[in-house]
C-alpha cells in the first residue's frame, strides 16, 4: 500500500530494467497500483506479469509527466482504477512504448484497457486489448499510435483487428489454435534483444503452414494448425437478354468445404467471383480455393456451363403504308426499308421476308399485307415483324380553264344600268372526258346589270365526284359623272366674350343644286378668332353621290366690340438727380384682360412729381385692347424721400466752462449737395461736424443745393454742461496702494483709483505691498516647506500664500529636483518618495514589463514584487502553502508565458484582478485551501490550455465563466477532482450561467455587454502607437463596425472616454491625457451589433 506506486515508484528520472517480475495485490491511493512513474523516469519492464492491482488511476501502472518507459511481453489482468486506466494510465505528455502485451479483465470508470491524457501519446504494437470494458480512452490531445493490435470495439491503425482473441480462459490469457492473433503481429516491432515470449517459449514459431510471423500478445502459440479440405460442385448460369456478363460466385460451387479453424473464404480462379460473357457459351473448367481464419488454403476443380436461350429482335419494323395510284395508273409502286435484327450474342441473325411482295413492287388498289422474321446462330427466332400497304381509289379534281376576266362599262345612255355578254369558261379531267359545268352565282352572260359590281361563279364535277376549283369574276358598271350647281351669299360675324365667331352652311349657301340629289354641302372654314377681325373669304363645297364636286366663294365681315379690363399696380418712385420724376404709364400696369387678349397702357395722369410730392399720390390709368375699346383703374404712387430727416447726435462739456461741446448732424440726399447749419438757417456749411460748442440749444437745418426743386428739414440739439474736476490716487498694480502721486481731472486717468492706501514699494506688483507674508517655494513647484518672510518687495524663490497650493509640507524644496517631488506629484517607479507621503514607489499604476521568469516561493516574495511591472515577460510560478495573499500583484494585466499556481495556502485569487492576458497555460492544481476563483474576472484569454484539478475544496468558478462561455481557452480545458460545482467546464458553464453571456471591465457598475464568441477573435480594431503617451490612434475595420461604440475603462474599471462610431468610420484619435489619463493599462473595448472586442493599452510618459 503506498500513496503512490503501491509495488514499485520512480521518480526525478529514475529508469530501472524490471524483467520477469509479477506486480500483484498491490494498491495506491492515487497513481500507478503496480507500479508508477513520474517525472521523466522511464524504466524498461520485460517479461512481467500485472495483476489484481488497484489506484485511482493506473491500477496496474501510471506514467505520468514525460515518463516513457519500455514495456514488453507483459500482461495487464484484473487490475481496477477507481478513475482512469484499469490497466494502465498515461499523462502529461507520458508516451511508452508498449509491445506485445495483453490486457484483459481490467476495470476503470474510464479506459479500463488504457487510459491517455494531456499530450500523452503512447505507441502500442503487437498487443491485445480484449474484455477491460473501454479499452483506450483519450483526452485533452493525447494520440497513441496503435498498430496490428487486437482492440475490443476497434482503433483506426495499420494492421489492427476488432476480433475475439480466444483466450483459453478469463485468468488464462494463452491463445488458443484458432485465434487471430496468431501470425498477426509486427516482426519489425518486437525489439532485437527480445527472443521468448512471456513464458520463455521461442517468440517466432510457425503455427500456420507457410508462415514465421510473431503473434499479437504476450505468449507464442506453439503448435501447428490443420489445413482446411476442398469440395467442389457443378454450377449452369443463362446469359440475359442484353448477352451482360454473368458473375458466379466462388461460394456457388462450394459443396460443404471444411476447415478446423473457420469460417472458410472462398476463390474461384484467384478471386471471389469470376465473370462469363457469350464468348464463354458451353462447359468450362474453374479452380476454387478455400481459406480458413488463420490464411491457410485448399484447392478442388468445378465446371461452370454457360447457355443462351434468348430470341433475336427486330427493329425499324415499317409502319403500315397507305398512298394514292400514281398518275395515269390503275395502282401505284411501293418502296420501304427492311426492318434490322439484332441479338444478345449473334453479331448477324439471319432475316428473311416470310409473307407479301417486295419492296419496288407495283401493287394495285386495295390492302396488301407484309411479314418479316429473323433466327440466331443458337436457333433462336424472333418475333415476326408485320405491316400492310394500301392502295387509294381515285382522287384528283378537274380543272376549269378560260375563266373570263373581270369586266367594267358605263352606264347606257339615258339608261341607270347595261347590257353586259361574256363567254363561259371551259372543264376537263384526268379520269372523266367529259365533267359536268355550271354557273353557281350571278346573272347570265346578256343580262342588264344596274350600277355597282356583280360577282359572277362557275363550278366543275367528274364522275368521281371530285369538284373544281370556283372560276369567278365581277361585272361593273360606273355611275354619274354630272358635277352640282353651286350659290353662295355673304355674312356678319361678331366675336363674343371668348374672342371665337362661328359660321354655319346655312349662313352661307344659297339654295345650291345637283341634277342627281346633292349628297353634302361644306365650308372651308366655319370659326374666326381676334386675328381675323376685318373682311375673310370663305369658300362653299357642293358634293353629289357619285363625288362630282362643285364650289363658290363669299366674303364674312369679322368684328370686335367687347370693350377690355384693366388692374393697376401701386409704386414707390425716387425722384431723379434734378428732384423730379416723369412716370410712364406702364409703371403703374398691371395686368388686363380682354376677349382678345391685347390689352396695352396708353396713358396716367398726374405723370409729374417733385420733393413737394413725397408720400403718396393717386394716379389714372387709361388703357387699349387694339380694336379701339378702352378703359381705366386707379394707382398709389409713393414717392421716396429724397432728403433724409437730420440725425443729430451731440457731446456735453467734458468739464465745467470748456466750451468743448459738438453737435453731428447727417442727412443724406439723393443728389444735390447737402448744407447743414445750427443756427435756423441763417448760416450753411457743407459739413455736419460743429465743434467747440458752449452748452444750450441749438436749431438745426439742413437743404439741398444744387436740385431744381426746393428741399430742407430741420431738427433741434441741446448740448450739456460740464461737471466740477476730481482728485485721483496713482494705482498701477490695483493691490489698493498707492505710492503718493495723484492728478486733479474730470476723467478717471489710467492707472489712478478714487481712493488708495499710502507705502506701496512697488506700484508694479500687486502683491508686493506693506505688511505682506512671502513662503519660500525654491523649487517653484507651488508647494513651500513653511519658511516664511513678512516684507513689502518680494524675496527671492518666494511666494505668497494664494499662489501656493500647500504653505508647509513640501519634502524636498531643492531647486535641484526641478519641483518634480511634492504632495501632489504623482507616485511614479523610481525608487523615490514623489508624493512625500513617506513610501517609496507605492500606488504605482504599473506599465513597465519585467522580462524572464518569475516564481513566487513565499509571501514576502509575492508582496517584495515592484508595482511598477504590469506585464511578466515569461512564466509566472505561485507555489507554497505560506502564500495566502496576492494583492500586491494588483497591477498585472498580462503574462506572455505560462502560469501555475499549486499547492499555496489561497482561499480566492483577489489579486489578479487586472490580469487579461495569459499567453501560454494556466494550471491551478493541489491548492488545499483555495475555494473560489474570484479574482480571474479580469481574464478574457488563455493561449495555451486551462488545467485545473485536485482543489479539492474549490466550489465557486463564476469568475472564468466569461473565459470559458467566450471560447477564450485557445488550447484544451481540462477541469475535475475538484468540489461540485468545478468539476468540468459543462458544470461550470451550467452553474454560473445567468442567461446571458456577460462581459464587463471591473468596476462598471453592473454594466455588462451582451457578447458572442466571435467577438473576442483578434480582428475589428487595432491600437498603435501601443505604449503610447498621450494620443492614441484606432484602426478600424469599416466592414465590421456598424452603430459602434469606444468605450476606454482603467483596470480599476472607470470609465475614460466613451466615443460614438459613424457608419462605416474606420480611423479614430483619442487624446487620453486631456481626460485625466495617468501612466498604467487600460482596457480599450469596441461594441458593435451586439458584440464587444477588448485590446489592452499602456500609456507611459
């Protein structure tokens, strides 16, 4: 009994040779019940029997981590795991070599022959695998190479079998004569050093005649084997209609064959059938061979008889014939094509015509019939093939020639119709001399035919009854040729409302006539519009039935007499340079209407304005359709100010008596020149500036000279009085002191105040001034180290006490630190106290890498590492039970190599809560304590696989839920032996799922995105420069981005920047410093469609 490897355990390396040894009864309680090896050891076992020995896994031997050993002509019987590999139990990348063996009657939950795990690849040759339950179990990228093994259920390798090996007994593990296993092994694979099996018998003997192979297993069958006996029976097989090749079966002249080691496998001439075709017809000779199990053979002749029995065929038989006597005959000759025979061996069955003339005959009128049949060389006939040929009576119809042709005459004289004569066609036909003629339609040749057309019809008949075809032709005779008499008359026509006048026959004609009845009467025109006022010609058409036409001419008198409308438009006018303005009538036009649309402006009165008209003014509008109608509307003429009112704006006296007033006045005219005076008119000059002023009341006009019209306005302006002077106090800085100077005015100087405390030392600087407290702040960082002066002027490297942020607890005030050291610096990795706190690099966000391994052994270890390093360079190693706090690792966000954390004192991993990225495998195993994995929230990817088992105690893994439900395991996922609840990536996915699947940066608030698999593949975006200093710049895929989002959180998950994408948008620059952004990582996360991918990001001054 042992923890593990109950009969023999290897360790670190150690290879021992066991040869000829029995493992048995021995137990482990956790690996390699016989025998277990670990860490590289790799012992050669030869000759050894496993049996009865029980672990949890690997009952009768466990290898595991690169242990490889040489197994050879062993035997795996009754060995139990309570887990994996009954017999034996391979992992972590453990890959013997296994010849020769035999496992039977092992049992495990799971590979009860062999189990392999994690990249644990053994080669197996030569064995048996045969009753253990499951024979080989793989998982987590294990592949063993197996080949000409006997495997219960079947593996995929070379010579390889799924047959019972026919043991002699359950505990009895020799083969018996007939197995499969015999011969069926490798000789290439038993290692040259190896010449007995496991009972010491010669490994090579030839059980099968003919053959020297190894056998499958661990023991050689050492005697010889009967051969099986040969029995053979006749077989008749009929060719097919086709003459297809006929397959017989080496089992069809089998005749009860035996053999000791059965069942048999039966050739006929080599193979397991043989093909017979029409070439073959009669008896031929055939060899069958017997095989048994093991390969051994007999041999017996047979005869194989082959017959046809199948009839030709004929094809193209003719379809019967049936056609009329040729002409001038009594019958006809008929021609047609023999029909063609064919048959399933007979290349050239014989044809002949059995019944009817040949082909070319003449045959008379009536039914004939015809008859075909073929016969093959194997007396074989056909079919008969049968058609008919018939002859047809007489069936062509007479011909009617001298059809007359069409005739036309006038009318007789004095007469409405004619006498018309013709003569009448003539009939023949090819059988009758003499057909019958008559006239089917119209009146007889010499008859009187009124005006219009007459169809005249003939027709033929023989005695067969055949008809012609119709002769026909027409008779015309013309009508009238008299033309009308026509009269016309002259009209009024006056133009209504619509500017139309319409005219009728009647208005116009004057009693026209025709000697036949006239058929219509017309105008050449009946409507007039407004362009035909005035005198029109119209001319009368008289037609009669027979379209002798006649015409006359007369004159209609077009007149317009509906007088116009007229609409005025109202106008603002400036009058001209001169003052004045001539308004044309169409100024104040509108619109007009009339029935002839010509509506023109002929005159307004009044027409003249000047500056006295300025306002509105009412004006009349005449106006003129063309034809001589008038009329008139009303307009409002506004005429524009020609001069403007004065604007006036004025200045007081600026001090009492100055006499320093002003008055501007501005008044812009149209034209002319404006002069402005102040004293009522009396006096004008050409400008409006007035200066030097007394105060009081001025009367201001202005006018313009140079216009014919009289134009002046006028306005009143006050001009104020001054005020009495005042004394003011020199201030230039503004500190509310002043150093004595003072002037007297009426205006505040620049620089002078109403009232000011006397002493300023300088006027210059508004904090230099009597009684004021400077702090010494050398360094100039704004923060001082409470040394303090009270004077007026400003001591060197002094400040007061608003310019300061802090008057007392700078640390290092040198000017040789360049103010970088203070409480409000921040805390960065170099090795000194930046924020005068009393700590040296604490709180640091991180952002430096640290490059090679890093194991961690201790807790002082784990709380010595810097803050500064956010990423591991390497392999990260947490092992030792001292180790129960990971805090201080608060600021790693990726290792780029493995991570193993077993055997520590851990409850949870808090700690590790920034950490994204594990670039190789994460293991976490043997960790006694450790119960939940909070702390791995954080964790979106591992590169290599995830192992986690034998923590036992671990029950919560809701912290790499998102890890595993995102497929952010690259390798393999192998999770158990831990509590419930953690015992399988399905558990844990089951157990922490809350309907969603949920990813989210620490500290958000609750907010969470809803996420696919997809979105975590490293495609979407890109971030460079990366580390950056303060801008950064995002590459985007604008094929993937729609509706998206940027969203930038720190690793203690606060939101940074939250930035809106455009359809499409594929660059982005954010500047992370101008929102406060310190020296660290960040989580940079793009959201589109409902999906979220995440890149890291390092910002470092």
């Amino acid at each position: 009994l042992g923890y593990q490897g109950g009969g023999m355990s290897n360790e670190s390396t150690s290879s021992p040779s066991v040869t000829n040894c029995t493992f048995s009864g021995n137990t482990a309680v956790t690996f390699g019940g016989g025998m277990f090896n670990l860490a590289s050891s790799s012992p050669s076992v030869t000759n050894c029997t496993f049996s009865g020995n029980s672990a949890a896994a690997g009952g009768g031997m466990g290898n595991q981590t690169s242990s490889s050993p040489a197994v050879t002509n062993c035997s795996f019987n009754g060995n139990t795991a309570g887990n994996e590999g009954g017999g034996m139990f391979n992992s972590f990348s453990s890959s013997p070599t296994v010849t020769n063996c035999t496992f039977s009657g092992n049992s495990a939950a799971t590979g009860g022959g062999m189990h392999n795990q994690f990249s644990s690849s053994p080669t197996v040759t030569n064995c048996i695998l045969w009753g253990n339950g499951s024979e080989i179990n793989n998982v987590n990228n294990s592949n063993p190479n197996v080949a000409y093994s006997i495997v219960q259920g079947d593996y995929t390798g070379p010579g390889n079998l799924d047959a019972d090996p026919l043991f002699v007994s359950a505990n009895d593990l020799h083969l018996q004569q007939c197995s499969p296993a015999i011969d069926a092994g490798n000789d290439a694979a038993v290692p040259v050093s190896i010449t007995t099996d496991l009972d010491g018998n010669n490994r090579k003997f030839e059980a099968i005649t003919g053959g020297m192979m190894v056998d499958m297993g661990a023991y050689e069958h050492q005697s010889q084997l009967p051969l099986p006996v040969a029995t053979c029976q006749a077989a008749t097989k009929n060719l097919d209609a086709n003459g297809s090749t006929i397959t017989v079966n080496a089992g069809e002249i089998d005749n009860m064959s035996t053999a000791t080691c059965g069942p048999l496998a039966f050739q006929i001439d080599g193979a397991a059938s043989k093909d017979f075709d029409c070439a073959d017809i009669g008896n031929n000779a055939v060899t069958l061979t017997v095989t048994d199990d093991l390969g051994q053979q007999s041999t017996c002749m047979a005869t194989v008889t082959i017959t046809d029995g199948i009839k030709p065929v004929l094809s193209n038989c003719p379809a019967n014939i049936s056609q009329p006597m040729d002409a001038g005959q009594c019958g006809a000759v008929v021609t047609w094509t023999a029909p063609m025979a064919s048959d399933n061996c007979d290349a050239g069955p014989s044809l002949a015509r059995t019944q009817g003339a040949a082909s070319g005959s003449l045959f008379a009128a009536g039914t004939t019939t015809i008859k075909y049949k073929a016969t093959d060389a194997s007396g074989n006939e056909s079919l008969e093939c049968v058609f008919t040929v018939t002859i047809l009576g007489d069936m062509e119809k007479p011909v009617l020639s001298d059809c007359p042709a069409n005739i036309s005459q006038p009318m007789d004289a004095g007469q409405c119709g004619a006498v018309v004569t013709w003569t009448a066609p003539t009939a023949s036909d090819n059988c009758d001399a003499g057909p019958s003629l008559a006239q089917t339609q119209g009146a007889a040749s010499g008859s009187s035919f009124a005006a219009g057309a007459t169809i005249i019809k003939y027709k033929a008949t023989d005695a067969s009854g055949n008809e012609s075809l119709e002769c026909v032709f027409t008779v015309t005779v013309q009508g009238d040729a008299e033309q009308p008499n026509a009269q016309c008359k002259g009209h009024t026509a006056v133009l209504d409302a619509t500017g139309m006048a319409s005219i009728s026959v009647s208005d116009i004609d004057d009693s026209s006539t025709d000697n036949c009845g006239i058929q219509s009467i017309s105008l050449d025109r009946t409507n007039f519009a407004c362009s035909d006022v005035g005198n029109q010609s119209v001319t009368l058409t008289v037609t009669d039935a027979d379209n002798n036409v006649s015409t006359c001419t007369a004159t209609v008198i077009v007149e317009d007499n509906v007088a116009p409308s007229a609409n005025c438009q109202d106008v603002a006018i400036s009058l001209g340079s001169d003052g004045t303005y001539a308004l044309a009538p169409s100024e104040v036009f509108l619109n007009g209407s009339d029935n002839c649309g010509n509506v023109s402006p002929a005159s307004v009165m009044p027409n003249a304005f000047s500056c006295q008209d300025e306002g509105t003014n009412t004006v009349t509008l005449t106006v003129d359709d063309g034809h001589g109608n008038t009329a008139t509307c009303t307009a409002t003429v506004t005429v524009n100010e020609f001069l403007s009112a004065p604007s006036v704006s004025t200045s007081g006296e600026t001090c009492a008596g100055a006499a320093d007033g002003s008055i501007t006045v501005s008044a812009p005219a149209s034209a002319g020149q404006v002069g402005y005076s102040i004293d009522g008119g009396n006096n004008f000059q050409f400008t409006g500036s007035f200066a030097s002023l007394a105060p009081g009341v001025y009367n201001v006009v202005v006018k313009v000279f140079g216009v014919a019209a009289i134009c002046e306005k006028t306005a009143t302006a006050i001009v104020a009085a001054g005020t009495a002077p005042t004394t003011w106090y020199k201030d230039l800085d503004g500190d509310g002191y002043t150093d004595g100077l003072t002037q007297t005015s009426c205006s505040q100087p620049i620089g002078y105040v109403a009232s000011a405390l006397p002493g300023d030392c300088n006027d210059n600087d508004p904090n230099a001034f009597p009684g004021q407290i400077w702090y010494r702040d050398a360094d100039n960082d704004g923060y001082s180290d409470g040394t303090s002066q009270t004077a007026c002027l400003r001591p060197a490297g002094h400040k007061t006490a608003a310019e300061l942020a802090t008057v007392d607890i700078d640390c290092n005030d040198s000017p040789a630190t360049g103010g970088s050291i203070n409480p409000g610096a921040t805390e960065v990795c170099n090795g000194i106290d930046d924020d005068c706190d009393g700590q040296v690099d604490e709180g640091t966000t991180g952002g430096l890498t640290f490059t090679g391994n890093v194991a961690f052994y201790t807790q002082a270890a784990v709380d010595a590492f810097s803050q500064c390093y956010s990423i591991i360079d390497g392999n990260l190693t947490i092992a030792g039970a001292g180790i129960t706090d990971l805090s201080n690792l608060a600021n790693l966000i990726e290792v780029t190599g493995s991570v193993t954390i077993q055997a520590t004192g851990l409850t949870n991993l808090a700690g590790l809560d920034n950490l994204v990225d594990i670039g190789g495998t994460l293991t976490i195993y043997f960790n006694s304590s450790l119960t939940s994995l909070n702390g791995l929230e954080a964790l979106t990817s591992v590169g290599g696989s995830l192992m986690m088992y034998y923590n036992f105690l671990l029950d919560d893994c809701c912290a790499i839920y998102t890890l595993l439900n995102s497929g952010g395991v690259a390798g393999t996922v192998f999770i158990l032996y831990n509590k419930t609840g953690c015992n399988s990536q399905t558990e844990i996915l089951a157990g922490c799922n809350t309907s969603s699947s949920l990813l989210a940066p620490p500290g958000n608030g609750g907010q969470a995105f809803s996420t696919a698999p997809a979105a975590f593949e490293k495609t979407g975006f890109e971030i460079y420069p990366n580390p950056a200093s303060n801008v950064v710049n995002i590459r985007l895929d604008g094929r993937a981005v729609s509706n998206g989002l940027i969203r930038v959180y720190s690793l203690t998950g606060k939101l940074i920047l939250e930035q809106r994408l455009a359809e499409g948008q594929r660059r982005l620059e954010i500047d992370l410093r101008s929102r406060g952004a310190k020296d660290g990582g960040y989580l940079v996360s793009l959201i589109t469609d409902g999906q979220i991918v995440i890149r890291k990001l390092m910002l470092v001054n």
